[in-house]
C-alpha cells in the first residue's frame, strides 16, 4: 500500500515528501493510520548527524493514531484502538531492565536498523527511532503503540510520545520535585513547556523559564512560569535575586548547549539539584573545577526519556489531560501538514516556538 511520507535520504540532506510502500503487518506487527506527528528537536538531530540513524529513513517518533490492522500473534490492541507510539519500546531482559530502567533498556532501538518499508523506486527504507512516524500511515512491532486511555483528544495526544514524557519524567522522576520548591527550566521548547506545566502539577513554589527567545514568554507564563528571563551572561544571578541570593532547589535544562548547562549547575542551590535533558553534540564541552563540585554538594544528572516507563506514565499522562491539569494543546505552536516539516526544521534551528504538530 503507497502511503506519503517524509524522507531522510541521507545525513545532511533535506527531508523529501514522497510516495513509499508499506507491506501488510507481519507476525507481531501492528499498521497504524497516524492522526497527529509532533516535529521534535531529536528528529532535526537525527537528520543532522548528531544522532546516528541507518539511512534512508522515515523519521518521526512522536506521533498518535488509531490501528488499522494487526498482525498474528498480537494481543493487547485491535483495529479501531487508538494509541501512542512508543519509539523506545523496553526488551524486558537486558541488564538495564533487570534494574527497572527501562528507559535506558540496550535493546530499545534495534528495530530502527531494520528494513520497514521501500520507496517508489524499491530502495529500503528504515524506520527513524522504530516508528516512522511522519508518515500518513505505519507498521511497527507491537511493543511500539500503547493504547491511549479515553479521555484525551487523540491529535493531541501524539505529544505524549516524547515531549510530554521527557518534560514530565525530568521533573518527577529524574528531580523528584517536591511541593514548595523553586525550579528553573532553561529553553522553552516543547519539552521545556512540558516540564514547566509538570513542575505546576508538583506544587511548584516558583518557576523560572529562561530562553533566548523573548517570544517565549507569553508560552512559559501559560504553562505555569511564575517568572521569565532572557538567557544571558548574567542569568544565574537574576534566578538568585529571585530565591533570596540561594538559588533553586532544581535546575532543568533542555536546550542541550554547554552555555545553558553551565548556567543551569549556577542557577541551582547548595544542594540541590541540576537534570540536563537536553541533547547536545560532542563539541558541547563542560568543566567544572573540582573545588567547586565539592564546595556546592549539587547533584548533576543526566536524563534519558524523562526516566520515564511509557506503559506506566502515559496513563497517568492521560489521567492529567482528562482532569484538565495538563494541557497539550498549550504545548502546540503551530499545526502542519506533512508537507510543511522540512519549514518546522528551519524554525527549529532558529529556536522558533514550542512544537509544531504535523496533523493528517
């Protein structure tokens, strides 16, 4: 079946929208007609190299819709279900697993080497981060889509995938924000507004967003940002003004950059706590001295996936948009047709809006 879909042909190159193949589900294969795809900075790395990613492929890995048709020996979801998809999908048996970490599992992206779909012209064609999601439809392993509880609109709900998880985990899992604490969120993208609504629904005292876009600020402050500042030189010392001269208790930081993770590890107490999600590139160097490690007692984490259990959290997820408490659509700049992806690229690395959302 020829469906449309956007092409990475090769690293460096710019996506290409075109005709593909899909085959019919296979054993343990569900085929997913996609509502919504989010446009997430994770894509723009992978087209850019500073993610690896076998090409040619169908990038995308944020996206929701409904399932079509299955394969054999699939149990869990039908056709007409409506789901998530899980672009990090845990084996259960690795040694990451056995610990509980699944979003660190060895085995989560071995299906992004495969061979999912061809081109018109019969070339292979592998699926991104698993699930190929900027496409109008997909065939993924059954492990990859999470059936989305009622409650939440199914467009918005491809959010859930990753940005949501990712700025949620960080702030409960990874943080552990606890009521009456200061956090600091730095960049104001999808994943950064996620956190700042998630710091809000843990009972956040004051929360700080800081980005380099003076356009963010009317996004932040309806996420829930009790204060925004433009990033720059002297930002650890405005968050201090702003929590009597101390700093705050957590730091998050989703840009990825040397400059703001840096400032992030400033920006936050003695004592307390600094989580980098952002994903930078090698060149990103960050030193400290070793005076300074000892003297302030922070604790500098990294976070993978928001630490997040997708099986377990996107029900909780859900939960939060039904109740109202979380609420998606604060977190979609603009919505996209399948042809305007390589456009969310270019706003993308002009650190333009929140996240654009490829409707289908």
């Amino acid at each position: 079946m020829a469906v449309r879909a956007a092409v990475l042909p090769a690293v460096g190159e710019p996506l290409e929208i075109t005709g593909i193949e899909l085959p019919e589900p296979g054993p343990g294969q569900v085929r997913v007609r996609l509502a919504a795809a989010g446009v997430c900075h994770s894509d723009l790395s992978l087209s850019d190299g500073t993610m690896s990613v076998p090409v040619p492929a169908v990038l995308g890995h944020e996206g929701a819709g409904t399932v079509v048709a299955v394969g054999p020996d699939v149990t869990g979801v039908s056709p007409g279900t409506p789901v998530v998809l899980n672009w990090a999908p845990a084996c259960g048996t690795c040694h990451a697993c056995s610990l509980g970490e699944v979003w660190l599992c060895a085995n989560a992206l071995n299906g992004a080497a495969s061979v999912y779909a061809h081109a018109a012209d019969g070339t292979p064609l592998h699926p991104g981060l698993n699930v190929a999601a900027f496409a109008e439809e997909t065939v993924v392993s059954a492990s990859c889509v999470l059936p989305l509880p009622g409650g939440a609109p199914l467009t918005d709900a491809a959010l859930l995938g990753c940005a949501v998880l990712t700025g949620y985990g960080a702030i409960h899992h990874s943080a552990g924000v606890r009521p009456g604490e200061s956090v600091a969120v730095f960049g104001a993208g999808g994943v950064g507004l996620a956190a700042i609504q998630s710091a809000r629904i843990a009972g956040a005292s004051r929360i700080v967003a800081v980005d380099v876009s003076p356009a963010k600020e009317s996004l932040a402050r309806a996420a829930g940002a009790t204060d925004f500042l433009l990033a720059g030189a002297t930002t650890p010392r405005e968050i201090r003004a702003l929590t009597g001269k101390q700093g705050v208790d957590v730091a998050v930081e989703c840009a990825g950059r040397a400059v703001s993770i840096r400032a992030a590890w400033e920006s936050t107490r003695r004592g307390g706590r600094t989580t980098v999600v952002g994903i930078g590139g090698k060149d990103q160097q960050v030193t400290f001295n070793a005076l300074e490690l000892f003297h302030w007692g922070r604790t500098l984490s990294g976070c993978v996936y928001g630490n997040s259990d997708p099986s377990r959290d996107v029900p909780l997820l859900a939960e939060h948009v039904r109740t109202g408490r979380l609420d998606l659509s604060a977190l979609v700049t603009e919505r996209i047709a399948l042809e305007d992806i390589p456009q969310a690229f270019e706003n993308m690395k002009k650190g333009k809006g929140g996240r654009a959302l490829v409707v289908f």
